[in-house]
C-alpha cells in the first residue's frame, strides 16, 4: 500500500456521501474540496428551521461557494431552487459545482462587490 492510497480513499468516500459526481481533478484537488462536504448534514439541520424553505421556490446566493454544499443542504431538504448564484474563484471548486450543478450562475470573485464598476451579469 502506497500512501496516497487511504487519502485516495477518503476522496471517494467523501464524493459517494456527498452525492456528487467525481470531477476531473486530482485527488489532492479533491480532498481539499470535499472536507466541507462534512458541513452538508449541519447546514441541513440549521436551513429547515427556514419558513418556507421546502414550499417556496428559492433564489440562492451562496458567497465562497465552494463545491456548493449549500446546494446540497438544500437538494437534501427538497427545496426547489429556481437560480442559485455562487462566488468563488478556486477553479477545481467550480469545476465540481458546475459539473454536479451545471445550471449555477458563477459571479466570480466575491471581493469583485467593492470595485466600483461590479454590477451583477446583465439578465441576471
């Protein structure tokens, strides 16, 4: 045994108890990303106190998206998500988002809102 082999592990383990998809990038990519898929069952608990949350259609923002445990919490709780907008600038992040969720709207940096020229994407 080699010892990438029990981090190569742990990745799959975490993709499979995730629910996503396993993208294209390198196991350390990975492994950096998914540690905050263990905040998924957290953020589910906390959002279904939210009135509304399972009855309404949703209009997301999640700043520092990340892999978009957000979007898992809320597919876990059964929200209907009409847009979900995220900020983040790790690539290997968005490649996961966009792989697991092609239908996200990335916004790119989210220290982009204090430049005075920062206006949401026309349609948007």
């Amino acid at each position: 045994m080699t010892e990438a082999e029990p981090e190569e592990a742990l990745v799959e383990y975490l993709v499979r108890a995730t629910h996503q998809a396993r993208p294209e990038v390198s196991d350390t990519q990975a492994y950096k990303m998914l540690g905050n898929g263990w905040t998924v069952d957290v953020i589910a608990h906390i959002l279904h106190y939210a009135p509304g949350i399972t009855t309404e259609p949703l209009e997301v923002l999640s700043m520092y998206d990340g892999m978009s445990c957000g979007h898992l919490a809320l597919d876990k709780l059964g929200a209907h998500i009409s847009h979900y907008y995220a900020t983040e600038i790790d690539k290997y992040a968005i490649k996961t988002t966009q792989t697991n969720f092609p239908d996200t709207i990335q916004l790119g940096d989210a220290f982009q809102v204090r430049d005075d020229g920062w206006k949401l994407l026309e349609g948007v």
